[in-house]
C-alpha cells in the first residue's frame, strides 16, 4: 500500500524533542587581524571564507498545498491566488468552497494542518488528505496533486466534508 502519513503526532502543548549535548562550544575569540590592526582595516571581504551553510530543506509539495489552501479556505488569502497552482475544475471548486467560508472562525482560534497523508494514485499524482483543526473543532480536507509536463505540482481537485459543487452533468 503507498499510503504515507507526512506529519507526526503530537500532544498538544509539547515540543518537539531536543539535542542534548554536553560538548558546549566555548567562548567565541576576538577578531584581531594579522597584524595586530581593527578589523576594519584588514583584508578585503572578498578574501575571507564564506561560512558554511546547509541547503535549506525544501517543504513536500503536500505540506505547501495543504497550506496554501487551507490560507485560502480560510480566507487569509484571496482565491485568485490560486490560479497558477490549479488545472482543470480545480480552481472553480476552490472558489465555490472559499465563498461559504468554510474554514473561517469567528472566535480567534485559526485553523491550522494538523495531519497530513497522501497515497501514490500514479506515478505523477497524489492523493492528498489532511486534517485541520481550529481549537477543539477538527475537519478533513483532501485534494489530489498532479506533476505536470512543466515539472511543476498543480492541484485539480479539492474536497472538504459538507456539500459538493454541482457537476454540469448533474441535472
């Protein structure tokens, strides 16, 4: 089965676990230059090493959709926001839901992902499900991603518990 759950489960109020290491770097030293002169005066920037510096993790397009919708269901952003990440019947779904605000709260507590999982429909597309929650009131969102021939993830259809947008078919 290629279903993947993204998040770990916390209690609400912890924190995450911690490095506990007893080797403490020291003291950083003063900067002094070779001959004893203000570092002002030293060599040119273009001669000193650049520090080191870690890629900086990329987010899983799960997470960073399951955001992006949830900003605009919520009504922190505009649906038209949007348009370059939905293909097909995706994006008037998205505007049919974010018009009844389905996500929008009234009584200070934003909703927030709290669990995400996906399953490998095919290769290039997911099927996304995430749980999201604004204080004790929790709901599903799911939505379904495909990679497009441009390399870039679109999202082409989205769901959340209640009623459906009507299907042209449907008469």
């Amino acid at each position: 089965m290629n279903k993947v759950m993204t998040r770990t489960k916390r209690k609400p109020g912890t924190r995450p676990p911690v490095r506990h290491d007893t080797r403490r770097p020291g003291r950083t030293p003063a900067r002094t230059t070779p001959g004893g002169g203000h570092p002002s005066t030293a060599q040119s920037p273009a001669l000193a090493t650049p520090p080191l510096s870690r890629p900086v993790p990329q987010p899983r397009p799960t997470d960073h959709f399951a955001d992006l919708l949830l900003a605009v269901l919520s009504g922190r952003r505009p649906v038209h926001s949007m348009l370059r990440h939905t293909a097909g019947r995706a994006y008037d779904e998205l505007a049919w839901l974010a018009e009844r605000g389905p996500l929008r709260t009234t009584h200070g507590a934003h909703p927030v992902v709290r669990d995400i999982g996906y399953y490998v429909a095919a290769p290039g597309a997911l099927e996304v499900f995430a749980r999201i929650g604004a204080g004790e009131q929790l709901r599903a969102m799911a939505f379904r991603l495909e990679h497009g021939p441009d390399h870039r993830w679109r999202c082409t259809a989205v769901e959340l518990g209640g009623p459906r947008l009507p299907h042209p078919d449907d008469d």
